[in-house]
C-alpha cells in the first residue's frame, strides 16, 4: 500500500510504501536509505535484515539529470523527442569511457613479456557506469521492469515518476502503462466530450506529450514549441494561491496572442480583449475560474512582445495587447504582466527571458529579407517584464527575474497557514 501526503496547492511531499518514505522538496528527494545502498546505490545489493533505513538526501536534479548525493556521483540522461529517459550513465573515473553495467577491470604487478616475464594480475568485477537503460512499450510499459526499479530515481516515461504500484505519478493524475489510462479521469473531461474521460495523450504516443491540463498552455504540441511547452510543465508555473498569479503561454506579438488550441476561423484563436483572456482563464485555470473576486490577481502572459508599446508609420503610439486587455472591465483590479521583447526557452525546459533580437526594427519587427535561420537569435541583452493595472504601466522589471505577483494574503493568514 502507497499513502501520499500533498500540499494544498496540490504539490506532493511526502510518499510512504510500506516503511520505505520519500520526502520531496522542490525537485531535492530524500529518502530512507539502508546502509547497504551506500556502495552501489542499491543496485545488485543484498538486504540486511538488521539494516536500519535512515532519511538521507538523495536526488538533486540537474538540467542534464540529476545528482545522486548517496554516491556523491553525477548521472546523465539520454532522453527521446517526448522526455523518455532512455539511457542513465555516470563517469566515475572520468576518462570519457563510458563503461558497460558491468565490466573486468585488471591491474597487474609488471608488463607482459612472454616467456621469460609473466606478472601476477589481479581482475576485479566492477559494476560499471550505465546507470540504467529503459526500453518502452509505446505506451510507457516497461520491457525490463524488473532491472529498472532498483535507483532512487525513478523518474522515465515523459519524464515523470514511476510508483512501486507501476503507475506514472503525473502532476494531477495517475498513469497506468500496462492499459494506457489514467486511473482518474480527466479535469477537463467535460470539455472533450468527444474522447474517453482516462485516455492517455489522445492516443498519440509517437508525435505528442501528454500536457494533462490545468496548464495553461495555448500552444500545439509539435516540435516547434517543445522547448516552451517543457518549461510551462516544469512545475514553477502552476496556478498560486497565495499570490493569485496565473501564467499563460502562448505565441503573440504587441497586438495579440494566440490559443493555438482552437480554431482560428472568425478570429476564435486570436486574443485580444479581456473577454477573450476571461475565456482562456475560464477554460484552463481552476483558481481563476473558482475565485468569485478578480481584484488582486496577476495574470502573467509568456507571449513574445505583448509587453511593447509601438511607433505606427505616422508616429502614433500604439498601446500594447496586456495594457489594452488591463483595462477592460473583465480585467478590473487584475494586473497584466508581460515582455517587451521575444521570450526565450531552452530546450531543458527552462525560460531565458525576454531579450532583443537581431534584425530587427524599432518595433521589434524582423527587417524585411531576414533569413528563417536569423529569426529569433537572442542578443543576450534582456528587455524588460511591464506590469500593467487598469490601463496603465504601473511597474517594470527586468527580463531575466521571474514576474510574480504579490502575496494576496492577510497576516493572519501569512502566520497561521
């Protein structure tokens, strides 16, 4: 039997299966650990019943895998286009080799030289530096379960938790593999009537991720918006209670952005009204959608340049899509944070910031004849996030912080909860 302890932002913390306890902080895991794991891991390791299982730091996750504290070794994942984790590897006597889960090492007293000098030699069994190799049915099943389950990190098919039950421990929901469903049904099961209320990825296990809703995420799940869709999942952008800030990804320019989610005919995918933003709120954020008041929210929109204030041919000032939507009666008391330059995201799932592009105009337009392969190089000079509340700009703050509103609650609650 597994119990979970969650907190009340729907974060787990705590995993008990049977006296084995998982402890989870922020990506750090700490588990109870025998003192026989502390050679190999626990890999190939045999139980002493009289060990004493302590809680000791185990995992802390690097943007390349994650860092085995036990071992005090760095581990390195290969994974596919969807986040499988293929292959795990260490080098622990970092001479670049790669060696096999299990090899011969041999250490000799003096060279060979046949027949008149033959040393003594000694070969040792070593247990190699590939951490683990993982080999999917295409829905997430594992072919070699049983050679699999044995590290502290347990993390493989789209990257998220395996469970000693042999479900996938995704964000809001559990995966079964062996059936390709979700144990739980979907949240936003009523909004696609059109499929089943478990079905995992639409049935799309080869081109698609499974995004699990509640994220809201207005972007198709292709390979151009992989690197953005990752860092949306990454777990820093989920819905905050405590600072009412929502955060919305999506693709856009200082006149709109865009829920590639819906059709496009009649302009139904383009947003650029505070009824528009109302809808996409209603569609994908639950703390907006269960919150009867709006005043103190944050809405925070990684959409390249929704931020920027521009020039017309005429030399009129055009106000931009946040400051637009910010006053609207949808939008009252709500601030609206967003970039005034192209945000960027890299393909580990993390997000640069907003940053100025080459070739660009004063706008921030591409200059005409620019290259496909120039579009979107970052300059490495960040722009800035511009906050604005009821039609006005009423902060700005640097493109490499992370915007956050602020803490919503009283001091009583600030103390107590």
């Amino acid at each position: 039997m597994t119990s979970y302890l969650y907190r009340a932002d729907g974060v787990k913390v705590k995993k008990l299966f049977g006296d084995i306890e998982a402890d989870y902080l922020d990506g750090f895991q700490y588990k109870s650990t025998k003192p026989s794991e502390s050679s190999v891991g626990g890999i190939g390791s045999i139980d002493d019943p009289n060990d004493v299982a302590q809680i000791k730091l185990r995992i802390i996750p690097t943007s390349e895998g994650y860092y085995d504290a036990l071992l005090n070794q760095y581990v390195y994942n290969f994974t596919d286009h969807l986040g499988n984790v293929r292959l795990s590897y260490t080098d622990t006597n970092k001479d670049g080799i790669i060696q096999p889960r299990q090899y011969f090492s041999q250490t000799c007293d003096g060279p060979f030289i046949p027949p008149f000098q033959i040393p003594n030699c000694i070969s040792t069994s070593m247990p190699g530096e590939i951490v683990e190799i993982n080999t999917y049915y295409p829905f997430g099943l594992l072919h070699n379960y049983t050679a699999t389950t044995q590290n502290a990190y347990q993390y493989k098919y789209q990257e998220q938790e395996l469970q000693e039950t042999g479900f996938y421990s995704f964000k809001w929901r559990n995966y079964m593999p062996d059936v390709g469903r979700f144990f739980n049904i979907d949240p936003l099961s009523e909004k696609y009537s059109y499929q089943s209320h478990y079905n995992f990825s639409e049935n799309r296990v080869i081109d698609a991720r499974e995004l699990e809703g509640l994220e809201a995420i207005l972007l198709k799940d292709n390979e151009h918006n992989i690197a953005i869709i990752k860092t949306a999942n990454n777990g820093q952008y989920a819905d905050n209670p405590k600072t009412k800030t929502i955060h919305i990804f999506a693709h856009g320019n200082p006149s709109a952005f865009y829920n590639e989610n819906v059709s496009k005919d009649s302009g139904k995918g383009t947003v650029n009204t505070g009824k528009g933003l109302n809808e996409v709120l209603e569609q994908s954020s639950e703390l907006w959608k269960n919150s009867e008041n709006k005043e103190g929210f944050t809405i925070v929109l990684h959409s390249c340049r929704t931020g920027r204030t521009t020039i017309d041919k005429n030399g009129d000032v055009i106000e931009s899509v946040a400051e637009k939507i910010s006053e609207s009666k949808e939008m009252k008391g709500v601030t609206i944070i967003a970039p005034d330059e192209r945000d960027g995201f890299s393909n580990k799932g993390t997000e640069i910031g907003p940053q100025s592009t080459y070739s660009t105009d004063r706008n921030g337009e591409y200059l005409p004849n620019t290259p496909k392969n120039e579009k979107g190089r970052q300059t490495g000079q960040f722009g800035k996030w511009n906050s604005f509340q009821n039609g006005k700009q009423i902060n700005q703050q640097p493109g490499n912080t992370k915007p956050q509103g602020k803490d919503q609650r009283s001091l009583w609650d600030k103390i107590f909860n």
